[in-house]
C-alpha cells in the first residue's frame, strides 16, 4: 500500500508498531517524505478501517492498496561487479530470467515451527540450526527434520541474495509493460519484482550511492516506452526498515490478527501527533 501523510512526524517505527509488526518493509521517500510506501502481510482488508480512522482524524489524507498477485526473484548478477573496488561498473549487455523454483508443496500446510525457521533466518540469516534451536526452544532434531523435509524440501523459500556491498539506497520502480521489465534486468542487482492486481509492476533495485545517477538516468531513458515512478529510499532508520515474516502471527497453521489492536495503537498515534503539533 501507499499512504500519502499531512505530518512528516509520522515516523517508521510509529508505522511499524501500528500494523502491529505485520509488515515485511516500510519505505518513506526521500523526495517526498509524506509518501510512505508499506509491503504487509494480511489475510484480509480489514487493516482498511485503521486507515480510514488515520484519514477521517486528518493524519493521512490518501492511501491506495493493492493485492500482490505474482512474485518474480532475480538473483544478484556479479558478472559486472569490481570486486577489487567492491562495486558494479556496468549493465549487464542482456536480459535476465527469474529464478524459479519447481512447485513442490502439493498441497502442504507449513506449520508452526517452519513459518517461525523462515521469519528467524530473515531476521539473522547467519543463525545455524543449533542457533535455531536454541532460539526456539526445540530440539536440534526437530529444526533439522523442519529445514530439511519442509522449509527447503517442501520449496517455501523463494531464494537467496548474496550482498557482496552495503546497500546505501532503495530503488522503487513502478511501471505497466513487461518491455519496461526486461530492460530493468540489466540493471545487475535488480532483485525482487512484484506483480500487482491492477497489472502494474513494482521492482526493487539496492545499490550504493556512486550508482544511483546511472540508474535513475537509465530508468529515465525508458520512460518513452511506459510511465514509470521511483521512489528513492536511503538505507537508513528514517526511510527504510525490512523485517522478517511476522510469524508471530501465526498460530497452529493460521495466521491470527487482531485489526482491534491496530484501533488502539492508531488512537494513540493521533494523540501523540495533535500533541506535538499543539
């Protein structure tokens, strides 16, 4: 979803505590830091009225939400990266393909302990199964059997990345044709596509700084081809925060969420805001 503010004091970690850890990114834009872009994992719309509540009270005065319909993964292409100077020199000179997995879950239910496997290797991905084990309370025994015969048996990873470099910005890039797409895979560290529900793609690019005027040069040469947004967010406390599936949501096979708790903590928001502004 995006949700457009009337105060710049709303803050991330406001946001993040409101949807009640349920969102897997949160990213403010840093030309207009009154749009707020919000990736959240829901099994309905019910968040819906807490955003009515934040627009009736003047907080937010526009918000658009939409389904993700298709995930495309595209592992990071190193094949133009300076490993010397630790950083890309280049596009790539052709398109990429994204990575795919075959479809193995037949029908399997992840249960408790693989969601909370996946949610603790996003949130450290350097934890080892002993680690896991020790973290979740369960035995070394059990954490194997999980990783192996469901979490990677079962193929409920998507994929991995390797950063070879430390991220200093976001690149959010929304466009509607899949030529737009298939130029955007040149761009090496292009990782992670969503399809939306009214056709549109949202692709993620990550980079460091001496490579964001490239991009965006590039990205501005295809809009002839298709109208396209980005969104630019700096990898910091203000602008950006990633966070693992809440898989504290999830409860003997089911994800449980509370839209009343939502409520409260809106309610406190506006209180903390009209209080600031008074």
């Amino acid at each position: 979803m995006t949700i457009y503010f009337n105060y710049y004091d709303v803050s991330i970690d406001d946001l993040y505590n409101l949807f009640d850890w349920t969102t897997v990114f949160i990213l403010r834009d840093l030309m207009n830091p009154l749009i707020i872009n919000i990736s959240i994992l829901y099994t309905s719309r019910d968040f819906e009225n807490v955003l009515d509540y934040l627009q009736d009270e003047g907080i937010i005065y526009h918000y658009d939400i939409h389904k993700v319909e298709e995930e495309k993964f595209y592992p990071i292409d190193y094949s133009v990266f300076d490993f010397e100077r630790g950083e890309f020199q280049d596009f790539l000179p052709f398109s990429r393909e994204p990575f795919e997995l075959p479809d193995l879950t037949e029908g399997f239910i992840p249960d408790d302990l693989d969601v909370k496997i996946i949610g603790k290797k996003q949130e450290r991905t350097d934890l080892s199964l002993k680690d896991l084990s020790n973290a979740l309370g369960i035995s070394f025994k059990d954490v194997l059997y999980h990783t192996q015969a469901h979490v990677i048996g079962k193929g409920l990873i998507k994929g991995y990345n390797v950063y070879l470099y430390r991220p200093d910005f976001r690149l959010e890039v929304i466009f509607n044709e899949k030529e737009v797409l298939d130029e955007l895979t040149k761009i090496p560290n292009m990782y992670f596509v969503y399809k939306l529900d009214d056709k549109s793609y949202v692709a993620h690019i990550s980079d460091i700084s001496s490579r964001l005027i490239p991009y965006l040069k590039f990205i501005s040469s295809l809009k002839k081809k298709d109208t396209i947004e980005v969104y630019i967010h700096p990898t910091d406390e203000n602008h950006l925060l990633i966070s693992s599936i809440p898989y504290e949501h999830f409860e003997k096979g089911r994800w449980n969420f509370n839209t009343e708790v939502m409520k409260l903590r809106a309610e406190k928001l506006v209180k903390k805001l009209e209080e600031n502004s008074a």
